[in-house]
C-alpha cells in the first residue's frame, strides 16, 4: 500500500469537511501543515561561484507553483515547482526531478555552465 502524502492526506480532510462542515478542514489543514517533515527550510550559499538561495514565501498577490517556497539564482527567481511524489523540478531543468530546492537551484547552476538566468514571465 502506498505511503499517505500529504496532498492525499488534505484531500481526504477537504471531503470529511464537506460532509462534517468548514471548521474540520481548518483544523486538518492545520495539522497537515504542521507535521510536513517534508518542508523545506531556508538556504542561501554560493554554488560553483553562484550565488543560490531559498526561502519560504506566503502570498505575496501571485501563486507560487512551488508550493509557498521560492528560489533564486544570483538574485534572479528559478520557477521551482513541487511534484505529487514530494521531488522538485525547476523552468531549466524540468525533467530531472530532484529531492529539495536546493538541490533544484544545484541542478539549474550546473545546466546553466556559467549563463545567466533570465527572468520568467509571469502569466
């Protein structure tokens, strides 16, 4: 039987709300959040003479398709996006997933071979 993820474990919150009324899925919500062992943290650090950080972020007016969690590349942001399994794939290199956004804003460095990232237009 496969593991319980997290967006399965919100999913099954968001139908016992329904049925249980909107104060369950506040409170399931909640908790789901807290015991993500799987957040990523912060990082900042130079990479092969790049500058790469992390953070996470909250709002902010546009949806982050990483899941609350931002990357940059010497100032510049790498769209990272999280995917169902918990990996992580970025606009340069978006089939190679990877385990955390560090290893993503690695992963995006070394594809890279020294060019700089460009900004992604936003939608």
């Amino acid at each position: 039987m496969p593991e319980l993820s997290r967006r399965r474990a919100l999913t099954a919150a968001a139908a016992l709300a329904t049925a249980a009324g909107v104060p369950a899925v506040t409170a399931l919500t909640a908790s789901a959040a807290e015991h993500d062992h799987h957040a990523p943290t912060s990082f900042d650090e130079v990479y092969k003479g790049r500058r790469i950080a992390g953070r996470p972020v909250s709002g902010g007016g546009h949806e982050h398709h990483g899941g609350g969690y931002a990357v940059f590349v010497d100032g510049v942001e790498l769209h990272v996006m999280r995917n169902a399994d918990g990996s992580w794939i970025s606009v340069v290199s978006h089939y190679d997933p990877v385990p955390t956004p560090r290893a993503a804003a690695r992963a995006a460095v070394d594809e890279l071979q020294g060019a700089a990232l460009l900004p992604f237009p936003a939608n």
